[in-house]
C-alpha cells in the first residue's frame, strides 16, 4: 500500500508556483489513490492531468501498481483546511455544528481557531411586541464546527 504522505508531497512539489493546494488524499485497500486539490481561483481538468502525470511519474509502477485519481474539490464538499475558508471569506456557507444546529450565514472571517459567522436571526427586541429580524455576529472554534460547505441559492 502506497503512503498517502508520499502522494501529497509529491503533489505539493509539483503545485510550488500555482495557486493550487492539496486538500486531502485517501487510499483504499487496493492501491486506489484519490489526490483532491483545489485553487484560490479555479481548478481546470488540464491541471488535474498535468499533475496526475507529474505525480505518477515519481514513483515505480512496477514496485506496487496503483490508480491515482486527481479531482477539484467540488462546490458541495466539505471545507478542510482554512486556504479554503479564507478563500469563502465574504460568501453565504452552510455550517453544522457538532450541536446539530444548521447555520445558514456569510462567512465574515477565518482564523487559526475559528471562523466568525453572521447571519439574520428573529429575536425579541424590547419595546415590540413580535420577534424582529436581526443581523447577528457570532464566532465558532473549529471542534464545535462538524463540516462547513459553500452555500448556493438556486432562487
């Protein structure tokens, strides 16, 4: 079984230069090798197989054959590491915390221990009689955050 930390340094050597990053590499029990990567601007299927090529090319096929696949993290995929939430800085996510509550909100910032959310939420505000509509401003530490996805509207 081919180490996973072999593939993505190999990758990281091969992306020195681009806007391009590793998010993630999974290996199964039959040498089946997924590299995910992704931009600060956009990832291309001719990116994908430039370094799907150059990755290969690194190691011997005859000592321990293997299937590598290179893929862009998907719009719907969870966010893993903070280029990507800083690079959503200023758009709508989708947040389940480890509570089970959903956030639907704007990704205002993201930081080495958290990110910081704001979001509309009725609240009772004194002097009226019925909940108001209220911009709110609140920060999550990552161990209270289960996965956080870029949000699209299709309305």
């Amino acid at each position: 079984m081919i180490d996973t930390k072999k593939i993505v340094e190999a990758a990281e050597r091969n992306l020195t230069g681009t806007d391009l990053f590793v998010v993630g590499c999974t290996c199964s029990a039959g040498n089946e090798i997924e590299l995910t990567v992704d931009s600060d601007t956009s990832v291309d299927i001719d990116a994908c197989a430039a370094l799907s090529r150059a990755v290969e090319a690194e190691f011997d096929r005859d000592a321990e054959d293997f299937s590598l696949t290179v893929a862009s993290a998907g719009i719907g995929s969870e966010l893993r590491c903070l280029r990507q939430y800083r690079k959503l800085t200023g758009r709508p996510v989708e947040v389940l915390l480890t509570s089970g509550v959903k956030v639907l909100a704007t990704l205002d910032e993201a930081t080495d221990e958290g990110i910081v959310l704001s979001y509309e939420e009725k609240q009772l505000v004194e002097g009226r009689k019925r909940k108001q509509s209220v911009r709110v401003t609140r920060s999550y530490s990552y161990p209270e955050i289960k996965y956080t996805k870029e949000w699209l509207d299709f309305k």
